[in-house]
C-alpha cells in the first residue's frame, strides 16, 4: 500500500454503499478472494460476501467501518492464506471497540462446521439489491446513510473518523411536544477517549534537540506532518519553529534518519487518543545563526561562531586530517576545489 494514494481499505467501498442501500442491517460474513464458491451450513439474516482481496490486508479501520453500519462482522479464514494477519486485525478492531465501551465484536471463524445446506458466496462487487431498496433508491440514502459525512481518502484519516463515531455520545432525546414528561436520564458515559490511551498508533513521538532550521526534515515528511515557521526575532534575525502533527505521522523515520544534524528523536509512539486530540506538537523554537565563515546554519546549541567543518579546518590550517565524519572522496569539494592527491583540505 501507498499510505497516501492508495488505501487498503478501497476495496470493501462497494459493500459498505451496499450497507448504506439496505433498508435494515444484515449480518456479513466475509470471506477471502480465494475462497471457494460457497460456505458450508446455512446462516439464515446472514449475507457472506467474498472480498476481493485477502481478509489479512483488511486493516481494522475497516472492520470498524462495518461495525459502525449496525451489522454484525464475522471474518470466517477458511481460504485465508494468511491466517495469522487477518486474525490479529481482528483482534486489534475487538481491542479498539473494548476501549470505546463498545459492546459490539468482530466474530472470527475457521471451522468448515456445518453440512448440507450452504449459503451462496455473493462477489463485493457484485452485490444484489433487495425489492424493497430498489423502490426506495431514488429517494436517496436517508438516516444515518444520508448523515454520515463522505469517507477520508487514507487509512488514518478513516480510523479517526471511526474512532469519532465510536467514542460520540449518544444523541440527546427530546420529549415530545406537549408530552409534559422529562427526558429519561441519560447514561453517565465513561471518559472513553482516555480509555484509547492505552493504545499506541502509527505515529512517532518526537523530540528535537540542537535544531538549525534547515527543512531537510520537512521535505522529506512523506505525510506533510511537519510544519517549518519562520518568524522576526527582537535582534533582526529569523526565529524557526518546529512542529510536529502526529495525527498525520506515519511512524516512517524519515525525519530522524535525514536530519543533518542528529537533531531529531523517536521517543515511543503516540496513542489514539492523542491522535484524536489532534493537537499540533512543538518540537523547537530557535533564532536562527550563521556560521561566520561558511554562512551555514549553525545548531542552535553550539557555542561557537564557526560550524563543525570550518572549526576544524581554522584547528587544522594544513589540511592534514579529514574532518571527522567526512568521507575521503568529498575532501575536495570541502577544501574548496583542492587536488584530490593525498586528499589534503586547503588551509584555514
Ligand atoms: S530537525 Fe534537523 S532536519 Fe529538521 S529542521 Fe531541525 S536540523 Fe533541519
Ligand atoms: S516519522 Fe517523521 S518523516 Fe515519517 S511521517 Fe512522521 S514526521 Fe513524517
């Protein structure tokens, strides 16, 4: 999967327009692309419904997707190639519903149970439309189809929006007019966005430390979760701000592995209540600073004047060591054009 132009979850777009069209909910059972055509043992309310790809590249925002439609999800692995994955984001959807106080739970099968009657195996992409749907599809979705806003194009974004739905507390009932009677009281709901702090998502805590302001960091960001703010310090210079969007991190390292200045650091990972907060973090604030020779950045915790190449080289005015960390073949280029026999840095 490509995190941001692809996600795993498209392919299960038609069965949940389908869910959408159904006048009641139904039970779904899913099954692998490899399936065979049918499933033993008659599961009479129940539609089982054959993906087109494997149940173990279902993520459980997905599963969760489904939950959310009022339907009772049973992933049955008979077929499942990889048995193993499908089951553990399954577990991960049960795990995220337990902590949102959720009674509902994504069943799990691998029993062929069950002999002579068997329930016909419908394609995803070819799903039929009961009578009664058809007569009312002109009219539009309505409901709880018609109010739920259009799904996020990424992974991320969807499970946050399932997250949102199933931590929302539940409408407030008016009386009716005239009824003279009191709203039953509601249900005290649990703190349930705490309750999802004790699960970790995608996303990289970070810290910075000794920061120069470059951007290398941003640029490499392959989720747009970093922000570069530039702004007047009181003695003319360039303040930089950095910051972090965890609720779009994907927990790559780009960032950590790229920064020339070892100034970035994973310390854990975020958890899904953070990321629902949606909260921006600050990472570093620093007036910028030049290096008096070069006019590279200089980090914001050096003391001196110079850059690390060019105190080296006013330390060693003959060139007869390398900076450390420079690799032999870049000497030249750092002794400003010198030959590259004996790999010898021009004088300071
Ligand atoms: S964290 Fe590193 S890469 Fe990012 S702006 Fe600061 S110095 Fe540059
Ligand atoms: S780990 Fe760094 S580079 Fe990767 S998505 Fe998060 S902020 Fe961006």
């Amino acid at each position: 999967m490509t995190a941001l132009s692809q996600a795993a979850s498209d392919g299960i777009a038609p069965l949940l327009r389908w869910l959408d069209r159904l006048p009641e909910p139904v039970d779904l059972m899913l099954v692998c692309a490899e399936h065979q055509s049918e499933v033993a043992g008659h599961h009479p309310g129940a539609a089982v419904v054959r993906l087109d790809a494997c149940l173990a590249d279902l993520p459980a925002s997905a599963l969760l997707e489904l939950v959310l439609r009022g339907t009772r999800v049973e992933a049955r692995l008979e077929g499942c190639e990889r048995p193993d994955l499908a089951a553990r984001s399954v577990d991960d959807a049960n795990r995220l519903l337990t902590s949102c106080a959720r009674p509902e739970r994504v069943a799990l099968s691998s029993s062929r149970a069950g002999a002579g009657a068997e329930d016909p195996v419908l394609d995803v992409r070819a799903l039929p439309l009961p009578r009664r749907a058809l007569l009312s599809m002109s009219a539009g979705p309505s409901g709880a189809a018609a109010a739920r806003p259009p799904r996020a194009a990424t992974e991320r974004e969807r499970m946050l929006d399932a997250l949102r739905s199933l931590t929302a507390p539940p409408p407030r009932v008016r009386p009716a007019p005239g009824s003279g009677s009191e709203p039953p009281a509601r249900p005290r709901q649990p703190r349930q966005r705490d309750t999802l702090d004790q699960h970790p998502a995608p996303s990289a805590m970070l810290a910075a430390s000794g920061c120069t302001g470059c951007g290398v960091c941003v640029q490499s960001c392959p989720a747009d979760a970093l922000r570069l703010e530039g702004s007047p310090a009181d003695d003319g210079r360039v303040r930089v701000t950095l910051r972090h969007l965890p609720a779009s991190c994907l927990d790559c390292g780009e960032c950590v592995a790229r920064c020339p200045h070892g100034a970035l650091e994973s310390t854990g990972r975020h958890t899904w209540a953070g990321l629902l907060a949606c909260l921006p973090q600050f990472l570093a604030s620093e007036v910028l600073r030049e290096c008096a020779r070069c006019a590279e950045p200089l980090p914001s915790d050096s003391t001196g004047s110079l850059c690390e190449i060019c105190a080296f080289r006013r330390a060693n005015p003959f060139g007869a060591r390398l900076p450390p960390g420079v690799a032999p073949g870049v000497a030249p280029a750092l002794a400003g054009g010198a030959p590259a026999d004996g790999e010898a840095l021009g004088g300071g």
